[in-house]
C-alpha cells in the first residue's frame, strides 16, 4: 500500500511572485522609448510647435525637472509661438518639482504680460526664475 503524505508534510508550490517589479520595469522601459522617440522628433525639427509640446508634455509627466530645463532652453520664437501651452507646462513642472513656492509671482507675471506683445520681436521670454 502506498504511502500518503500528510498535507501539512508537502511542501507548498512555489510560484513567481506577483507581476508588479517586472511589469513596472517594463513599463519604464516603454515610457523611456517613448521620451526618447518624442525628443528625436523635437530635436529633428525644433519649429515644430507640435513636436515640441508633446515631447514637453510627455517629459514633464516623468521628468518635470528636465521639462524646466528643456522650456528654457528653447529658442525664443519657439517659447513665442507657443507661449500659452509652454507657460502651462512651465508652472506645472514648477508645482511638480516644488519650485513654485520660491518663484516671484510678480516677475512671472511681468513676463508673461511683456511675452505676449513682444516675445516674438525681443527674445526669451524663459525662464521665469
């Protein structure tokens, strides 16, 4: 007659751990691709107004210290065409990265009053810092 173990003598199969460090690696490895494919496309033509605020957007999402540094190292007709959506991805990167609480709001306001006559004639308007 066969032996039978008893249940509490079996060892319990063991299995993978949950998805979640493989998935989030994964999923980074994804975004990083995507950053990097939306940056190729800014970088390949920086008038494109299109171009850049995606890769800002998307930057700013993973990376908001490097979407600040990005906005302020555009050239000035791009800051000046796209001044609206880059002066919102701007403060949201600032609250992002905590920086807003050391801001002048009254220099930022300044600028983007003076910015919208005239940052296409003058020059950056970037940064606000």
């Amino acid at each position: 007659r066969p032996k039978t173990l008893h249940a509490s003598a079996v060892a319990p199969m063991r299995t993978a751990p949950p998805g979640p460090p493989r998935t989030r690696a994964f999923v980074s490895f994804l975004r990083t691709r995507q950053l990097k494919k939306l940056e190729r496309a800014a970088d390949a033509a920086p008038a494109d107004g299109e171009a850049n605020m995606a890769f800002v957007k998307a930057l700013a999402r993973e990376h908001p210290e490097a979407a600040l540094r990005r906005i302020e190292a555009m050239a000035p007709a791009t800051q000046a065409a796209l001044l609206e959506p880059l002066t919102r991805e701007y403060f949201k990167a600032l609250v992002a990265t905590g920086r807003i609480e050391s801001m002048a709001l009254d220099d930022v306001r300044r600028r983007l009053f003076a910015a919208t006559g005239a940052a296409a004639t003058t020059g950056a308007v970037w940064p606000l810092s």
